[in-house]
C-alpha cells in the first residue's frame, strides 16, 4: 500500500483511475470494513486503484477544539487500513483552512483534479466542507455534472446494535470489551511505557506492570483478562483499570500481571489487548482477601483466554 501524509505528495505521486473513500475511520469497524470492500470491488471492476483520503487530527480536535477519545492512534489506523488490501491511503493534516474549504471546491480541488475519481464511496453520514454543507445529494449531482459514480453505505447492524465509532466508544467506557471486539478489526488495544509503581503487586506475589497509556479512552474500572505483546512474545494475564481503593489510592492505573514471565519491564513499551471484564473494582478489608481474589481472577482469565484460543 502506498501512503501519502499530504496532498502535496498525492500530487506528485499523480494517481489516476481511482474509487475512493473519505472519512475518519476510528476503529476500522465492521461498517467501516464494507466501506473498503465495496471501494476495493468497485476498482478492480474498472482496473483502477483504491484509495482511501482520511484526516489527522480528528476534525473535532480542530472545529470544536475537543480532543475526542479516539478508537485508534493514527499509527494504529494506518495499519489496520493497509492489512484490509487496499491500494492507497491518504492521510492529511486536517486545519482551519482545509475545514473551511466550500463543498464545490473540495469537489473539484481533490475529488476531480487531485483523486481524478471514478467513483466515491462513502457511509450514510458522510458531509464535507465549509460548515458540512456539502452532503450526500450534493456529491452525487456533482457525480453527474462530472463523471464519477458515488455509493452511499448503509450503517452496518449486528444484533441489535447499529455500529458506529462513538457507540463503540460508549461500550468500552462501560466496559463491555468482548462484545467491542467483535465489532472492531481487532481487539482493543493500548500501549504504553512500563513505568515504576508502588510495587505492591510484588509484595502481595502479583508483580505487576504499571503502564502509562497512550490513549485517553479507557476501559471501566475493573478487571480483564488481557493478552500482552512484548518484543517478540505473546502473554496472557490479567489487567486492572482504576484507582485501587483498597490502599486509598487516587487518580487511575492501568496494572497488569503477566502470567508466567519474570523479566523486567521498566522502560519498556508493551500492548495490551483487552478481551473480557471479569469483575468490577472491589475494595477489600484484608489484604489476604485480595490476593484471594486475584488467585481466582488469574484463573478465570486464563480460562477465558484459552476459550478464545489466546493464551
């Protein structure tokens, strides 16, 4: 797949023949995921190349001055996208100026001079330009006017649940991981630094590794069983999000203890993928309490990773 970070390098790359894509993306969703195929179907009917235009930072970040809580990091999406087949991705930097760019223009600028478009592919919310005035009537009487086909996406339901990025975020914040994962193009994932703790776990025969995340969308406060990605290895264990009440703790932790593994991890950076919520944050009276419970909570994680076929 070929990237381009502006559409500057788009321009001089001089791409032709393209079905192309625009939109955020967060997440690469099962409602995202048809987007693509429907865009990678329609190029190869034509002989052309698939092309998806998305932005960096999110348009909220920069219209709203609200830093969202994405899904996916930039890297995160840039990945995801390419491993899905597609030809070409665009990713540009979203600023007031481009925000404010009126529909006609953003139409012929990308659309017709620099994606020279044979189609567009986009989902049923899709709006762009000046103040999201141009929509999807308007993109398709240009279509006409111009020569390139557009195909609006239905959302995609599963069950009773109509996908979307922000429902998705609305089921990690409440903690419901393992049905998330079913929605998304993996499961969700955090990564961070190994930094140093009060060093607890160690003591209480849990050795856990206190990540700084690099997210701000975090799982409910609980515990989960968690798959790790070191380096080159692939670990089970367990995860705790919160505040630890039972030592009066303030502010959030993201702890983890890995099963079966003794190296240090300070400084390093892991992953984490979440896969279920085992339990809610508990404050306990005795310490010997806890340890009993997280003994149970190992186990059950482990269970549940073997189930999935993760551990």
């Amino acid at each position: 797949m070929q990237i381009f970070w502006d559409n500057h390098e788009l321009a001089a790359a001089g791409i032709s023949n393209a079905v192309v894509t625009i939109g955020n993306f967060d997440g690469c969703h099962v409602g995202h995921q048809e987007i693509f195929r429907r865009t990678i179907g329609y190029a190869s009917e034509i002989g052309g190349i698939s092309v998806v235009y998305t932005f960096n930072p999110h348009p909220a970040s920069v219209l709203k001055g609200i830093t969202p809580q994405l899904l996916f990091t930039v890297e995160e999406k840039v990945a995801a996208i390419e491993s899905l087949g597609l030809d070409v991705l665009v990713v540009v930097p979203f600023t007031r100026d481009f925000a404010d760019t009126k529909p006609d223009l953003f139409v012929k600028r990308i659309i017709i001079d620099l994606l020279q478009a044979k189609g567009i592919v986009v989902g049923h919310d899709f709006t762009f330009g000046r103040k999201a005035k141009g929509d999807i009537p308007f993109l398709k009487q240009k279509g006409e006017e111009h020569g390139f086909f557009v195909d609006c996406v239905d959302p995609v339901s599963v069950g009773d649940v109509v996908v979307s990025s922000s429902c998705l975020r609305k089921m990690i914040q409440s903690g419901d991981v393992a049905a998330v994962n079913e929605l998304m193009i993996h499961p969700y994932r955090l990564q961070g630094s190994v930094i140093h703790g009060m060093s607890r776990g160690k003591t209480l025969g849990f050795p856990t590794a206190n990540i700084q995340p690099n997210k701000a969308l975090l799982p409910a406060y609980g515990v989960y069983a968690v798959r790790i990605y070191f380096k080159d290895q692939i670990l089970g264990g367990v995860a705790n999000i919160g505040n630890n009440p039972t030592f009066g703790d303030t502010g959030t932790s993201l702890e983890t203890f890995i099963f079966d593994f003794q190296d240090d991890l300070y400084g390093s950076e892991i992953t984490i993928e979440f896969f279920q919520h085992l339990r809610g944050e508990i404050k306990f009276s005795d310490k010997h309490y806890l340890v009993e419970q997280i003994e149970l909570d190992c186990a059950q994680a482990r269970e549940v990773l073997k189930t999935l076929g993760k551990a």
